[in-house]
C-alpha cells in the first residue's frame, strides 16, 4: 500500500532529524581521534576537525607507556565483569517473585524500591555504610552499592510479568519447583531483555568514576576512568613503563588518545548485542 503524502513527509522529516541527531553523537568522537592521531603543531595551530594532519600514533604510545593504565585497564575489566554477573544474578531473582500475581508482598516491594528511584540516603550516609562494612580500598566498593538498579528491576519483571502464565502453570503440574522455572522457561525467553539490561549495567560500572574517588585510594585498585581523569588534570597517574621521550607532546593529543583508549574496548561490545537493545527495551516496558 502506497503512503499518503503526510505520512511519506513524515518519514523524510523522522529519517533527517534522526541523522542530525546521530551526526551530533559521531562527530565529537571522530574529531577525538582526529585530534589523537595528528601532529603537535597542527594541534597547536587549532587545524583539526574531523581528519587527521600530520599523522603519528606518539600520543597512543605515551598513553599505553604507563604501567598505571595496565593495571587500571585490568581493575575496569573485574569490575565490570564481576559487577555485571552480580548485579544480573541480583535483578533476576528479585524480579522474579515480584512478577508472580499471586506473591503476597509484590505490592510492598515494588513500592519499596520505586521510592529508591527519587530518594536516596545521601552522601555521606552511603559513604559510612561502606566503610563500617569495610569496603573501603576495596573493589566490592564499587560494585556492591551499584548491585542493584531499580529501573533495570522494573524493566526485567514487566517482561516476566508479561510471558504467559499457561507455561508456568504446565511447568507445575509436571512438578517443576521455582528455580527451575526460572532457569528452563523465563530465562530462555528472556535473552533479549536480560542482554539488554546487561549492558546497562556493564556500561554503567566501566565508567564508574565517583564512587572510585570517594571510596578508593590506592593506586593499584584504581580503575580506567580515575586514570583518565589524572591524565586529562595533568597530574601523574602512575610510573611510565619507558622512558620520557615522549613528555613533550600536547595535553590536548594525549587526552584524546586516553579518551579513544577508554572508550573502544567497551564500543566494541555493542555490536555483537545491538540486536537485543529495541526489542529488550520495547518487551519489558508494554506490560506492567
């Protein structure tokens, strides 16, 4: 069936504002590693925009001579892995029981941790809670007080909430207990939701950086993002694992080849789960 000539006016305007709207995201990134990939002078003279001039990876070799990058890259990737497994591991078994109709608290609960959503316990309260717990200078730090997020919960149990019941109740009567509900029918049925809401979680705990400040002080815990920081405010992240020959290069280069550096290995994760992100989102808000 042909479009009206609203509806095709439409689309032509929703295709144009969408590209603007994905150049304005791209061009800033494409610009970083112009900047991280040309020369000091065409950098100095403020004559790069979105290609490089003057091409030289010395910027990237500054940036990756630091042993602190190593050992913040590899603390980055335990807690987003670990993080990510626990604050799954989390949602999942607390959404479960509050999608079930016949659960006796669901209403309370769901309550309870929407209110979480607009009021938290503040600052300093949070901070001496990890410390009394002993977490401090710690990596569970980071990754215990972040375990769980209310939204990412909301999301996980309406897509529970809106598989239908005539599989859990078949599931019974052949004598399945809960668990294995959980794991034989809702999670096979979940992996676009449950993917989707597992790289929210991974992207949110590789650009932690707030929680390491306040709750982390030795070097050797420090993750990605507090080494970028240090870096971009001129200050010395850690020992360089070769000599300074480098030292004479522009902060505006080296801060971009940290940028790139931060920013592709968690970029490379999107592709391989992009499929999951429309119909894990679009599943888990229809039905509440």
């Amino acid at each position: 069936m042909k479009p009206s000539r609203g509806e095709a006016l439409f689309s032509y305007v929703n295709v144009l504002l969408l590209s603007l709207l994905s150049l304005s995201t791209i061009l800033p990134f494409i610009h970083i590693i112009a900047k991280s990939l040309s020369g000091e002078a065409y950098i100095l003279a403020k004559d790069i925009w979105l290609w490089p001039k003057g091409a030289t990876i010395d910027s990237y070799q500054y940036v990756l001579s630091y042993k602190q990058f190593y050992i913040s890259f590899y603390n980055s990737v335990l807690i987003t892995v670990i993080g990510t497994v626990i604050s799954m591991a989390v949602t999942i078994l607390a959404a479960f029981p509050l999608s079930r109709k016949h659960f006796p608290l669901k209403r309370g609960l769901m309550l309870f941790f929407v209110i979480t959503m607009f009021f938290s316990g503040g600052l300093i309260p949070t901070y001496l809670v990890v410390k009394q717990l002993g977490l401090l200078n710690t990596l569970w730090s980071i990754m215990l007080p972040m375990a769980l997020a209310p939204f990412n919960l909301i999301l996980i149990r309406n897509f529970f909430f809106s598989l239908p019941e005539a599989l859990e109740e078949s599931a019974v009567i052949d004598g399945a207990s809960n668990l294995r509900i959980l794991t034989w029918i809702y999670l096979p049925l979940s992996l676009p939701s449950i993917a989707t809401i597992a790289m929210f979680y991974a992207v949110g705990y590789w650009n932690s950086f707030f929680q390491a400040m306040m709750y982390i002080t030795n070097r050797a815990l420090m993750p990605l993002q507090v080494f970028l920081m240090q870096l971009v405010t001129n200050s010395k992240p850690g020992d360089m694992a070769v000599g300074g020959a480098l030292n004479d290069l522009t902060p505006e280069s080296t801060t971009a080849a940290a940028i790139v550096c931060v920013v592709f290995p968690i970029l490379c994760v999107y592709p391989f789960i992009q499929k999951y992100f429309v119909k894990g989102v679009m599943l888990g808000a229809v039905k509440g």
